[in-house]
C-alpha cells in the first residue's frame, strides 16, 4: 500500500496474463468515518492480500493516533476487476455494501449479470453461419464465461446493505462529498468527489498513462465525453485517483489529452470506412488496418472502441451498418 494523500491509502492489487486481468487499485480513505472506494478481485489470494493491506493501514493509522473507522465500501463500476471483491471483503471486514440501483441490479444473479454482457456481433461480424451462431458461440460463450470468472474471482451480491442515488451528498469523515454518475467507459459508473480538496476518484474514466478501454455492449462513446467534460468543468480539481495505474496529478491537462485522442480516432474510423465507399468494409478489417499485425488478444481490445466509434458514426447519421450474405459491414453516407 501507498499513502498518495495524507488519510488515503491506495492497495493495488496484482495482475496477471496482461491486459486480460490488469492490476487494478482500491483506496482506503481513513478517519473517524472512512470508506473503501473499489472492491477489486475476488479469489481468495487477492481477498488475503487486501485484508493484510487494511489491517496494516489500520496499525499505521493508530499508531499515529488519528482514526481508522473505515466501515463502508462503494464500487465505481460494475466490471469484475472492481466488484468482485464486495461479497467477501464485507464477510472478512465486516464493511457494509452501498451500490447504487444500477449496480444492484447488474450483480444481483450471475445469470443477469452474463446477460448484460451480451454482444453477438462479436462472434458473428465477419462471417455468419447459422450452424455456428446455433452450436459453437454458445459454446465459445460458456468457456468465456468460466475462464473470466475464475481469473478475476468474480462473486455476486444480491443484498446490498445500502442504496444510494448515482447522484448525491455523502458523508465521509463529517464532511460532504459527492457523488455524481460518470457513465461512457460503463453505464452505472460513478465518480466519488471531494470539492474541499479537488480530489476525484475516478475509478476507470481517467487514467494517468494508458486510454480507458471503451468497448460494447457497456460503453458509450458520446457518453463518456459527456462525462469527461463535466469533470473537466468540476469547481477544483487537484488530484485524480484512478483505479489503475498511479495517481494523475495534473488532471485538467490528461483528460484533454484523452479527449483529444478520442476525436482523432474517431476521425481515423471515418476516413477508413469513406475510403472503402459504397464497399463497405468490416470491422475486423477496420481493425487490422489501425493495427496491423497485432496479436488477438490487442486485436479484441482494440476491436471495442473501433466498435463503439462506428456505433457513433451510425448514430450521427454518417454511415450506415449494412447486413450482407456474408458480414456485417459499414457503409458511408456520401
Ligand atoms: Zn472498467
């Protein structure tokens, strides 16, 4: 653990195969009554290793004499690298679940929660066989679903303790902060704001030295602009604590590079699909010509927001998505 502000304690907790399990970051805030903003993962290994960083933070806390009440914890998102943990750090710490009605209704049941994370484009853009989209994408899907869930621990939660709004006051330490939805990256996302000391959690939405994954089904491109202008305009903004990586210090200049690069990617898929014309091109080559020679799992990464650009670009009434015999294909407008 990291003491990034005085009273506030990162934990990261480890990472493993690369981008498919990163290492990703809950912080304890300390005090007469604190709180644990981000649950992480849920294997056992990373349950042991947080409840050993608590209960130091608790020791170095005490033997400063200042408080350590930290009773509550409130997740930013619902991907499994931030909620998994929720079940057992409330059974080993005793910490009480507060969630917001979107989240409460994602992890409420597993077989909700798979649901919500259908995307049958992903198996069938570019090449369609019903025989496969009947017999071998379930397959595929169930495989899926069995490896994610073990390499992140992810564990479901249907009685939360406490309900709040996505978008109001609370208490931390006798004093207000606040609490206000940041969706785009993911729909239920919430950032946690102190306004005394400009000091953001911004769980997924901001990060110091890679670009937030954006992909489907859950995310939304112009959303999350809209959600990183409205940080941007926040009254005083120092410090934002990211759920991974190290904390970004100079917040107002790294989410105008983000911005930045969003528009010129968005830029990039527009002029691509405009070259192909009345063609059309798929998304998997779209892909493979931004990144040529990548592997497949960068490819899959990368494939999320080149997904969500030509969902924009469709929405805006610039291309249109085309259904072909073969693939799914998009067209510009001219
Ligand atoms: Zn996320």
């Amino acid at each position: 653990m990291r003491e990034v502000y005085p009273g506030i304690f990162m934990v990261t907790e480890k990472g493993r195969l690369g981008g498919l399990r990163p290492p990703v970051n809950l912080y304890v805030i300390t005090g007469k009554r604190g709180l644990l903003f981000d649950a992480g993962y849920g294997k056992r290994s990373d349950i042991d290793f947080f409840v050993r960083e608590f209960n130091s933070i608790g020791d170095v806390c005490r033997s400063r004499g200042s408080g350590f009440n930290v009773d509550r914890v409130l997740p930013s998102h619902m991907h499994p690298d931030h909620f998994s943990g929720l079940a057992k750090i409330r059974e080993r710490l005793g910490l009480s679940v507060v969630l917001t009605d979107k989240m409460a209704r994602l992890i409420s049941s597993r077989q909700g929660y798979i649901a919500s994370y259908d995307n049958e484009r992903l198996f069938t853009d570019s090449w369609s066989n019903p025989l496969y989209t009947k017999y071998v994408v379930p397959l595929i899907k169930k495989a899926g679903d069995r490896f994610y869930g073990m390499l992140y621990g992810i564990d479901f939660l249907a009685d939360p303790d406490a309900i709040i709004d996505e978008d109001c006051a609370i208490e931390i330490n006798g004093e207000k902060w606040r609490v206000f939805p940041s969706p785009g990256h993911a729909g239920e996302h919430i950032s946690l704001y102190d306004p005394r000391r400009g000091i953001l959690f911004a769980g997924d939405n901001v990060l110091r030295s890679i670009t937030p994954w954006l992909g489907p089904p859950k995310s939304d491109l112009e959303a999350y602009l809209d959600s990183l202008n409205f940080i941007l305009a926040l009254p005083r903004l120092e410090l934002i604590l990211a759920a991974h990586g190290s904390p970004v210090a100079d917040p107002k200049k790294r989410i105008r590079e983000i911005i930045k690069w969003r528009i010129e990617r968005l830029d990039q898929v527009r002029m691509i699909v405009k070259k192909y014309g009345s063609m059309g091109v798929t998304l998997k080559n779209i892909v493979s010509e931004i990144y040529p020679g990548v592997n497949l799992v960068k490819h899959m990464m990368a494939r999320g927001w080149v997904e969500l650009s030509l969902q924009y670009l469709v929405e805006k009434g610039e291309i249109d998505g085309v259904q072909t015999r073969r693939a799914f294909k998009y067209v510009h407008r001219l």
